[in-house]
C-alpha cells in the first residue's frame, strides 16, 4: 500500500476541528482522518495546545451543588451506546452515513454506480463505484468537491490519487477521474453544489439522477 | 519528579486512574481540576452560566464513560478533555452531529511506552512554557480560536475584522509558537 500524499488542507482541517464544514464535507474530512496518521496528528496537536489553553483559563466558580451531581451522575446515567464501528474499507464515519448498512449501489451507467448518502441544503454525499480503467464523465461543479480513495485508484489533470488520499476541487477545476486499471475504485465525494455532467447525462434529467 | 508526587498533580495520571481502575476519587480530582476551567471556556464560548454547568456535567459524564479510549501517548489529559468539550459544544450549534473519525486502540496486549508518554509531556511543558511567552496580542488571538470559534461565528462581526485577517492571525501565533518552542528546544 502506497502512502497517502494528498491531505486535508489546513483551511479544511481547522473548519473541521472546529465545526464549520457542512456535514457531507465533515464526513469526508472525518474519513481521511480515520486513514491518515499524518493528518490525526497535526488535529491532535492542534488539541494539545487547546489543552494547554484550557490549563491557563481564569476558572469560573461552579456551583455547590455540581459536585454531588456529578458524582450521583456516574452512577445513574448509562453508558452511551457504541457508535457505529468501521467495516471493510468503509471508516466509522462512512458507516455511520451508511446507517450501519452495506451500500447499496445503483447503476449510473458505463459500468459506474453510486450510493446517495445524503443530498439537502449542505450538499450532497455519495459513494462512487468505477470500474477499472473507466473514466467518470467530465463535470464541473458550483462550488467545492471532496473526493475520498477507499479503494483502488483513480488519475486526473491533477494527478494520481490512491487509498486515503484526499482531492479537493474548487469550481475552476474541470477534471475526468479515469479509474486505475489495478481494480474498481471506490470513492467517497462531497460537494456542495450538484454536479453538472458535460455527457452522458442530459442535464434536463440530472434531477431525476440526482447527481 | 518523584512518582508520588507526580500522582497528586498531574491530571493524566488521575485520568489513568480513572480509565484503568474506575478510581472515583480520581475522577473527583479531575472534576476539581477541569470543572471550573471547562465553565470558563464553555461561557467565552457563548453559554450561560447555569447551561454551561450542564455541559460541563455532560463533558465530564464522556469523560467517565469513554475513559477508555484515553491514549496517553498520544494526547495528556487537557488536550482530550478540551477536544471532547469542544466537540459537545459544537454539537449544541449544528444541526448534525459532527462525525468523528475512528476511534484508534493500541494492539491488544502492547505495553504502554514509557519513554513516549514522558516526551509527550515534556513537549506539553514545553508548549505551556511557549504559552507563558507569547504576547497578550497573540494569547487573545489563540483565545478566540481555541474557545470562541464556533460554527455559524460573530467572530468577523466581533472584531471587525474579515475572516482571513483572523486566521492568518492565528497562523502567525501558531507560528510564532512553534518557532519559540524551536528556540526552546535548541540545547
Ligand atoms: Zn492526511
């Protein structure tokens, strides 16, 4: 397995530790974090300095009463369940977008087929399967788009990207994802616009697809 | 540092405490500890008093049922109390939860590696030292983004000041930080 090269930029990593991207790309941002070491440890270190802000804060005074609640708490409230773990190639965050559930493809055409994960006001997140060697159709998009390699690979104008690696599209990026011929290659996108396709799909019909 | 002494001051040895043995009293101590610092930070993040002291009750509630996920050598136990506050915080402020991604484990039978989790403290040393060294200027800029930056922010509207202005601000303390942890580092 090669090494992760394209990472989360710092404009998405601090969005994301601090909650300000939209769900579909949180997701994707939470999933490299699931796969790459290099970008969990500059989150973490991020929090190691939160921590030792937190150390240096004036404290506030907390009520009389907080300490007995908190320790009758520990023994009323019962443990939160397991959130939903990791399966396959899918991490925790994927999985829980999933529902817990395998996905379950359908066929976009050309041999490509697509899970919707979620598609309203924050954009849309899906799971894309291609075939191996296939190229996606050409598209340009409104905004932003994530694309996240869970499996195999895929090669475009900005060049190859493999498990784990992270590509971030702006809207001036006019790009045609061609699979790797290594096997099919399994994806996970976010936009926050829907994408237009130049082929293949009419646009008129897009909202039938919603893709 | 003798070991006894360490045990009486140093909160991830308490939170250890807690994720290995359950130890009540532990907890107790790291509720003393972090109880009225979470208030302050969970109010410099907009809440109230009495809705502050009811995250603080649900942060430190995590903090007693996910100890075990608590890996020394990766954070000490500020930097992971302080992450679970502010994602409970930021939960309050959106709409979805934010997704979090897996939780790692050791390999089942590793022992813990000493050496690490020591350096891992000494860099934390290190870093509140660096801390200490910053001017108010830069403290402030941390401040706000460490306690105050929350989905859907006033913070433009607050200072005045457009957004890239903010973060490059906070780049240059982050910056600046580091460089001094640098200096600090060299023998
Ligand atoms: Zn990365």
């Amino acid at each position: 397995m090669t090494a992760i090269t394209h990472h989360l930029s710092d404009a998405l990593l601090d969005g994301y530790v601090t909650g300000c991207l939209a769900q579909p790309f949180a997701v994707v941002a939470a999933a490299h974090l699931s796969l790459c070491d290099a970008c969990r440890a500059r989150a973490e270190t991020a929090d190691m300095l939160g921590g030792a802000m937190l150390d240096r804060i004036a404290p506030a005074d907390v009520s009389q009463g907080g300490r007995d609640r908190m320790m009758a708490a520990l023994d009323l409230a019962p443990p939160p369940p397991q959130p939903i773990a990791a399966s396959g190639i899918f991490p925790a965050p994927v999985m829980q977008a999933l529902g817990g559930r395998p996905p379950k493809w359908r066929m976009l055409g050309g041999g490509i087929r697509q899970v919707i994960l979620s598609a309203d006001v924050d954009g849309s997140l899906r799971l894309l399967y291609i075939p191996p060697g296939r190229a996606v159709p050409e598209h340009s998009h409104g905004g932003l788009e994530l694309t996240l390699v869970l499996q195999g690979s895929f090669a475009d104008s900005e060049g190859r990207f493999g498990p784990g690696d992270l590509e971030i599209a702006d809207d001036d990026v006019d790009h045609q994802p061609t699979a790797g011929v290594e096997g099919p290659c399994i994806c996970l996108a976010a936009t926050d616009a829907p994408l237009r396709f130049r082929a293949m799909i009419p646009r008129l019909l897009q909202p039938l697809f919603r893709i | 540092m003798p070991a006894e002494t360490a045990s009486h001051t140093d909160p991830t040895l308490w939170l250890l405490a807690v994720r290995d043995h359950r130890d009540r009293a532990a907890f107790l101590m790291l509720f003393e500890h972090f109880a009225p610092r979470l208030k302050a930070m969970l109010m410099r993040g907009g809440l109230r008093d009495g809705s502050a002291e009811d995250v603080v009750q649900d942060v430190m509630l995590v903090v007693w049922h996910k100890a075990a996920q608590f890996d020394p050598h990766r954070a000490d136990a500020s930097a992971w109390i302080y992450r679970i506050a502010r994602n409970r915080r930021i939960d309050l402020a959106r709409r979805k939860p934010l997704p979090e991604p897996d939780a790692l484990a050791e390999p089942e039978g590793s022992e813990p590696d000493a050496a690490h989790v020591l350096a891992l403290g000494q860099e934390a040393a290190l870093l509140r030292r660096a801390l200490d060294a910053i001017s108010p200027d830069q403290a402030r800029v941390l401040e706000q983004a460490y306690f105050e930056d929350l989905p859907h922010s006033r913070i433009s509207e607050m200072s005045g000041l457009p957004l890239g202005t903010i973060k490059s601000r906070i780049r240059l303390g982050l910056d600046r930080l580091r460089r001094h942890l640098n200096d600090l580092r060299q023998p």
